[in-house]
C-alpha cells in the first residue's frame, strides 16, 4: 500500500513538472530577455556618456587648423603666441576642472599651494591629465600642446565645487553660466573662419564675441548674421540646462527641434565636428542668409563621425534628471502654497504642466502670447519661444531668466505674467509662487 500510494505521488510530480516545465521556461527567458534589455540600455548610456563627455567629433580641424586656439593656449614661452591661457584665467572665464581626474599627489600639491596656478604649462598638464571639463588637449612627449577640441560638455556641464571654486565632481546637463565662450573664441589667432563668413573684419568679430557675456551664446549668428539687438544689446542667448528633457518636444529656446536634431546642428555647425546636418529651413535666403549662402542646410562630410553618436548621446541626456534642490534653498510651507497659486489662480500649469513642466505636444507660443518681442523668436525656424521646463530652476539661476536672463529674478518673471495677463495676484501670493518655482 505504502509503495502504491509512493508511485501515485510520483506520477503526480511528474505530471505537475510536466505542466510547469513551459512556464518555467518562459519565465527563465523573460527574466533573461529583461536583463539583456537592461544590459543594452545600461551600455548605451555609458557609451552616450562618453561621448557627451569626452567626444570631440573632430572638430580639432576647426579649432586647431582654422583658429589656431591651442596657439593662444600654450603662449609664446610653449610654441604659440602671446601670454599663455593660465589655470587662474581658465577658470576665471568659466572653465571647470574635474577633480575626479586629478591623480592624489597632485590634489595634494593644490591644497599645499604647491601648483603655479598662473603658468600655463600647468593648464598643458590639466589637459594632458583630460580633467579640464569639455576641453580634449592633444600633448606631445616633450610637453609641446598640439591640438585642442571642444566636446558638448563644455557648455552643458559644471562642478560641485567640492575641492576648490570650479575643481569638483562633474554635474552633467548642467548649464554653465560661469562659461564666457565668446571670450574664450576671441583669443584666437586666427578668426578668419568669422570674418569671412559674416564678411566683416577682425575688429568686428572680437567687438561681438566679447558682447555675449558669461553663460551666453549666440548659434544663430552663423546662420543670419544677426549680432545685436535693435536696442544694441549682444543677440546672444543663455546656455540651457539639457536635463529633465525625457518626454519634452522641442528642446531649445525657440523650438529648432528634438535633442538629436539639435546635437547634429551644433556638433556640425557650432562646434566644428565632422558631421552630417540635413535641415533644409536653413535654406530661406531671407531668414536665413549666411546659412543659405554657404549651403549649411545639407552638410554632408567624406567622414562622418557625429551621426553614429547621435543615438547614444539621446539616450544619455534623455538620462539625465532634473536635480532635487536642496531643501534649505526654498520655504517649503509657501512652496506649498504657492502649488495652489501655480496650478489655480495664476494658471500657470496651463502651459507649464505637470509633471513635464511644459507642454505634453507642440510646446510653443508666438511672442505675442507671452508678452515679449520677437528678436529672437524670429531668428528660428517657427517664429516663437519653446515653454521652458521648469524643474531645476534652481540650478541655473546665474545669469538670470527667459531665453536672454531679461529677468534677473524669477520675482520678475512673476510680476511679468501678473501684468500680462491681469492675474491681479497679491504680494504673498507672489510670493509663495517664487518659493514653489524654487521647490521644483
């Protein structure tokens, strides 16, 4: 009896294996396939992330051969010209250092006050070491700096400031509002690429790159030539963070187009890579002249070496969350408040929604709607200014607010809706709205 009730319970075993076995299976090669996905996604953002950091694009031909910049690097005593480019002075026109690539003996050597900081053999060494943020330095055996390029974070990344003012951690998607790229440009030997492509003389080109200012940038001025405002003011834009960008449509102040579109313009046009750019706006002679004249619409290079990265660079930055800010940087009580104020009295999540912070679609308004003039809006491809997302205000305050810091505080942008669009808010009220602004 015992051994009859023993082979019904194997019979019952087998069968239920049986019956289990497919499932098993499944569930094995799901679990596997999930893991390879996140394998896939994992080696995609590190590769973007490199390439973000680190990827020149080869555009050495457009800074080294055309500009001569690493010239005016290294400075007369080191092969090139004039006084050098000091760390003292790197960093005083917003260049960062990574503090993570500086080796223990020479962090040690900064704290002694062992480093001459005003001998720009020691920015050669800080390129040698790629631990200056954006900047790639090609450095011979005998110290002789050769070639220098730029990479995308050079503008859209900074530092903690966790070693020393500009040595930290990098913080990338950051915008770098201490960065002077006009300034740094200008220090060229040659800039003759400029003067021959905006047909003006060299005086002209140092006199507008100088005009931007920290944390500004003008990409339009090699498309209409367009270098100051109707009232004088420089025609450059602020740097925009590129975090927080997962889900939102146009990704620049005045909508071009999508986080790959705008790499492929910038690493092709502004930054001097070796790329493709199709986009045949810039073919309008009348909106577009300098673009037009020199067929920047269609660029299509023997080599192409930014297309391969556009891929990995998207999945990188689309990555990249909008940092938290600190809790001791906003009352939370009126930010909580000023929610309600946000979302109901001012109507500020008609556009700005939650939880993109900007709209779900096609985020843009003509100029008319939110109550600024046209310059810029009119130097893109749409004629309006893209609903900026809102999370991680806190982090690129400098420089002040809107697409050209017109608003020095975001009290400012506060009381300009409250006028254009008679919202009649009170003074707390305001004010609760300015501590949420902060909160996000």
């Amino acid at each position: 009896m015992g051994i009859r009730n023993l082979l019904v319970s194997l019979q019952t075993i087998t069968l239920a294996l049986l019956i289990a076995t497919p499932t098993l299976i499944y569930a094995s090669n799901r679990h596997f396939h999930d893991a390879s996905l996140l394998f896939d996604v994992f080696k995609s953002v590190s590769k973007g992330r490199h390439a973000f950091r680190h990827d020149t694009f080869g555009d050495e031909s457009f800074w080294t051969d055309r500009l001569r910049l690493h010239e005016a690097i290294a400075g007369e005593s080191l092969g090139g010209v004039g006084p050098g480019v000091d760390p003292s002075t790197a960093l005083l026109v917003g260049l960062k250092v990574d503090v993570n690539a500086l080796p223990k003996k020479v962090l040690r050597a900064l704290q002694r006050g062992d480093v001459d900081l005003t001998d720009p053999a020691t920015t050669i060494a800080l390129l040698q070491l790629d631990a200056v943020v954006g900047v790639k330095g090609k450095v011979s055996e005998s110290g002789r700096l050769e070639s220098v390029g730029i990479t995308c974070a050079l503008c859209h990344s900074t530092v903690d400031d966790s070693f020393a003012s500009g040595i930290g951690h990098r913080l990338d998607g950051w915008a770098n509002r201490d960065l002077d790229p006009g300034v740094i440009i200008s220090l060229a030997p040659n800039l003759s690429p400029f003067t021959e492509l905006l047909n003006v003389d060299e005086q002209s080109v140092r006199a507008v790159l100088t005009s931007w200012g920290p944390g500004k940038f003008d990409a339009s001025l090699l498309l209409d030539g367009k270098a100051f405002r109707p009232d004088g003011s420089s025609g450059a834009v602020l740097i925009p963070p590129a975090f927080g960008l997962a889900g939102v449509n146009l990704h620049t102040w005045t909508g071009w187009g999508s986080v790959t579109h705008w790499n492929a313009f910038v690493a092709t046009l502004e930054m001097g890579g070796q790329g493709t750019l199709y986009d045949p706006r810039l073919n309008d002679f009348d909106k577009f002249p300098v673009a037009a004249a020199n067929g920047f619409g269609d660029v299509r290079p023997e080599r192409d070496l930014v297309t391969p990265k556009l891929g990995v660079l998207q999945q990188y930055q689309l990555a990249l969350k909008a940092p938290k800010p600190p809790h001791s940087s906003y009352d939370s009580s009126a930010a909580k408040r000023g929610k309600l104020v946000f979302e109901d009295q001012a109507d500020c999540a008609r556009c700005h929604i939650p939880p993109l912070f900007t709209e779900p679609g096609w985020n843009l308004h003509t100029p008319e709607e939110i109550g600024i003039d046209d310059f810029q809006a009119r130097r893109g491809p749409e004629d309006g200014y893209r609903t900026a997302p809102l999370k991680g205000l806190w982090t690129h305050s400098k420089g002040g607010y809107y697409h050209d810091g017109r608003f020095a505080t975001l009290m400012d942008v506060v009381e300009h809706y409250d006028v254009n669009f008679g919202l009649s808010l009170s003074s707390n009220a305001k004010s609760d709205l300015v501590e949420y602004l902060k909160s996000l």
